[in-house]
C-alpha cells in the first residue's frame, strides 16, 4: 500500500497499530535495559520488577490502602471544589453585582499558580488530610469555575428571548433555561478539573502524606526502589485515564441532546 | 374592542430611526399581516408589543393574553417535544391541554423527538405548540414559516388559519410572502420608506379570505406595487 492513502485515510485497525508501536518499542528498551544491565537496578526496575511489586503490596494489603487513601483524598477535594464552584460560578453567571464583586478577586487567586498555596496552608491547617483536600479543592475550583461563568455568558439570547415571551424570569429562568442549557459546558469543566484533581493530589502528598500512591513516590525515592516509583506512576496513569473516561460517559450521557459535529 | 394599540411608535437602534410615529390598531379577532422589505422593521415591531425591545417613543400595547412565534422554532435543546409544549403551562389545566395541542398541529407522533431529529417542519409545529398551550387570545407571528419549503409552508398556513379561527384569535402576522399576507389576513398593511411608515393599507374581500382559489389579481398588484416590485404580468392583447 503506497504511504501516501495511509496518511489521507488509515483504516481503524492500521491506526491502532501505529499507535502502538512507540509503547512496545519502550517496553521492550525496557525489559532490554534490565536483561542486560544497561542500568543499576536501584536506579531502574524492570517491567517483571514492577508486576512483582504490586503484586507483594497487594498481598499486604498496602496497595488497597494507598490507593483508597488517593481516591478518597482526589473526590472529596473534587466534590467541594464542584459544589462550591458551582454555588459561586452561578452567582457570578448570573448576576452583574455578582461578577464585578467576586470575579475580579477570584481571577487574581486564579493567577496565582495554586502550587504557592503550599506552605500557607500547611502552616495553617498542618500536614493532616485538610490542608491536601484543600489544596486539591483549590486545583479543581478554577477549571470547573470558568468553565460555568464561560457556559452562563455564552447561552443562546434567543431561548433567553422565549422564556421572556413566556413570561418566564428570574430564578424560574435560571433554573429551568439557563442552567440546563450550561450542563455541557460545566461538564467539560468538571473533567479538566478532575483531571487537575489527581496532579494536585501528587503534589499533597509528595510533601506530607503516610499513605497515598503520591506517599508511594517520595518512599520509593527516599528507600531507593525503582520498582515502588514506577508502581505508583502505572497506577496514577490508570487511575487517571479511569476518571477521565468516567467523566467522558457521563458526559455523553447527560448532555446526548446537544447537535454538535461529533 | 381593539386587541392591539398601537400609538405614536417611534424606535431608533443608536440613534437611527427604524420608524417614527407609528399607529396601528388590530380589532379583536381580526388578522393583519405587515408586510415590507428587509429591515423595515416589521419584526421590530411586534418584538415592541411583546416587550421585547422597549419603545424610543409612543406605546404598543396588547390586551390579553400573548403568544409570540419566532421565525426560528427556538426550542430548548434538552427537551424533547411533549417537555417543550409543556415548558409553557402554568398551570394544571394548561398541561391538561398538551396532548390536545399535539394532536392539534400533528405532533402525536413525535411527542418523545429531541429538537435535533425534527425537520424543519415539526419543530416548527413544536414551537405552534408551545404557544398554543396558553391558549392565547393574540398571536404575534414572526416570520413563522419563512424557514419552511414551500409545500410545508402551504400546510402550515392552512393548520395555522383554523388554528387562528378555533382560537377566536387576533393575529398580528409578519411576513415577507405576498400570498401568504393574502390567504391568512383580513387587513394587510404594507410599510415602507427609512423611517418606515405604513405606505398602504389593504383590507382582502370577505370572499376570499383563506381561500386558495380566490382571484386577488388585483390586491396582488396593489402590494407588489407597493413593494416596489414590478408585476411581470404578460401585457399582450388578444
């Protein structure tokens, strides 16, 4: 097949192939770089390595309780990081005094790079669960936050115009027009902040934590095992990528009504 | 009794007048159709009735209760078409009546359909629908059918007529279809000039209202003249 149609138009399975290659190549750089000792072993673990790690963590019951440690740390910041953007995204939407009273401020928090909040808030709240699930709270906040503002300012003035002709106002408007139809927007604010939620979830315990895949990271450095750094890494990535594919199902679920290109 | 008052209307966007001293009055029951080129500010005046747009000057007031239909359906996309008539009850006998107003403009069957699998057509209807379910005594029609081919439109004309007549309705039509001012109303009025005014008023024979065999030649003429537009009638002679 000439390699000018594959590049116009791959067929399904030509695509999942190519985009293949490069994971197995480094896969296999990696079993190569352990086989023949290219690397220390205390500076590099092999993929065998790996499995057997998380195998022995999970046998000890440790993998169960780092993981639920993560988890519950990234959807309890998530989840007050939703409500609260979601309290606060609507009254800057909505009202005119809203937004000029709180936008500007929270725009000037926003431009803070929320890593900064670090050591105020360990000062403040200490090295326990509240100072990680504020932090992860903060990370969240912004995505979901512009997001809504963005969706409220942009919904259609014409189905605004029928509800005034219907003589449907105020928080009538809001909850049966204006909300329902920014679900889209917020949603896809939601899932950028899920996804800010794990990053800043590393970050939390990266600096304080006993437990948690972050906990993980920092052991592994601090007790020199390759093996436990890169189980961790193979779980965020996992963890990540499940969230975010959760998200997107409910995504298509909620918001299946909208007639876009895809 | 009149259901439209329309007095002294003047409305200007930045300053530049879209028409100045208006006055039109629409009896209760009666059917105008306003028609008059593109941005003569036809539906500039009705959005005024309907407090969609606020008056420079003058006042346009309607008298009872009001359904607007847009030139576009305008349905809120998360609904499906039942949940769309619905969204304009207030009250239990006006969601009593949904199912009536779907059977009204034929939409029994697409009565669980989200707005983005209706043609043209039956979102259209939809957006009849919901307006009907207040069962208004005035309609103030934008355009209605000017999305529509033509067949649907001839279809939606007729539903719309004996919709009008069941109603005992006022109707305040704007249009740009000669034919259809000229099948749906009593009165047509034609506006015109920058500012507009209204430049003739026309009342169609008893006779020949909503009828699609009356001979109008000559009312035709008289609005097409008054359009601007140059009848292309054949003038030879036997």
């Amino acid at each position: 097949m000439p390699a000018d149609s594959l590049g116009t138009r791959p067929l399904t399975g030509v695509r999942i192939a190519l985009a293949w290659i490069v994971p197995v190549a480094l896969l296999l750089l990696w079993i190569a770089a352990g086989t023949f000792h290219w690397v220390q072993s205390y500076q590099l673990a092999t993929p065998q390595g790996v499995f057997e790690e998380l195998v022995s963590l999970g046998s000890r019951g440790l993998l169960a309780k780092h993981i639920l440690a993560s988890v519950d740390r990234v959807f309890t910041g998530f989840g007050v990081a939703l409500a609260l953007a979601i309290l606060v995204g609507t009254i800057v939407g909505l009202s005119r005094t809203g937004e000029r009273l709180l936008d500007p401020t929270l725009q000037a928090i926003r431009a803070v790079p929320s890593l900064a909040w670090v050591p105020l808030l360990l000062l403040w709240m200490g090295i326990g669960e509240s100072a990680k699930i504020t932090l992860i709270a903060i990370g969240a906040f912004f995505p979901i936050y512009v997001n809504l503002v963005a969706g409220i300012h942009g919904v259609d003035r014409k189905l605004v115009e029928v509800a005034h002709t219907l003589g449907v106002r105020g928080i009538a408007l809001a909850a049966r027009v204006i909300l329902p139809a920014t679900l889209p927007s917020l949603l896809v604010g939601a899932r950028i902040g899920l996804t800010q939620a794990w990053l800043f979830l590393v970050a939390a315990e990266l600096l304080a934590a006993t437990r948690g895949l972050g906990f993980m990271l920092t052991e592994g450095q601090q007790i020199s095992r390759p093996d436990e750094i890169l189980s961790a890494i193979l779980l965020l990535a996992v963890f990540g990528k499940l969230s975010e594919m959760g998200m997107r199902v409910i995504e298509a679920r909620l918001t299946g009504w909208t007639d876009s290109f895809r | 009794m009149n259901a439209i008052n329309i007095e002294r209307l003047t409305k200007a966007f930045d300053g530049k007048p879209v028409f100045v001293d208006l006055d039109l009055v629409v009896a209760q029951g009666e059917t105008v159709a306003v028609l008059g080129p593109s941005g003569c500010g036809k539906s500039t005046l009705l959005r005024c009735i309907a407090g969609l747009e606020r008056p420079t000057g003058g006042t346009a007031r309607a008298e009872g209760d009001v359904g607007y239909v847009f030139q576009e359906p305008r349905l809120l996309p998360w609904l499906n078409v039942e949940k769309n008539v619905r969204f304009a009850a207030r009250d239990d006998v006006e969601r009593a009546r949904v199912g009536g107003v779907l059977g009204l403009t034929g939409l029994h069957d697409a009565a669980r359909l989200l707005p983005k699998q209706l043609s043209g057509g039956m979102a259209q209807r939809t957006a009849l629908a919901r307006t009907l379910v207040r069962n208004p005594s005035i309609l103030l029609l934008d355009e209605p059918l000017a999305a529509l081919d033509a067949l649907r439109r001839m279809d939606l004309q007729a539903a719309l007529a004996s919709i009008i007549a069941t109603l005992y309705a006022t109707a305040l039509l704007v249009t740009h279809d000669v034919d259809e001012a000229l099948y749906l109303a009593d009165r047509i009025v034609v506006l015109g000039g920058s500012p507009s005014r209204i430049e003739t008023e026309l009342v169609v024979p008893l006779n020949a209202r909503r009828r699609r065999d009356a001979d109008l030649t000559p009312e035709r003429t008289t609005l097409l003249r008054a359009l601007g537009v140059e009848d292309h009638l054949p003038s030879f002679s036997i």
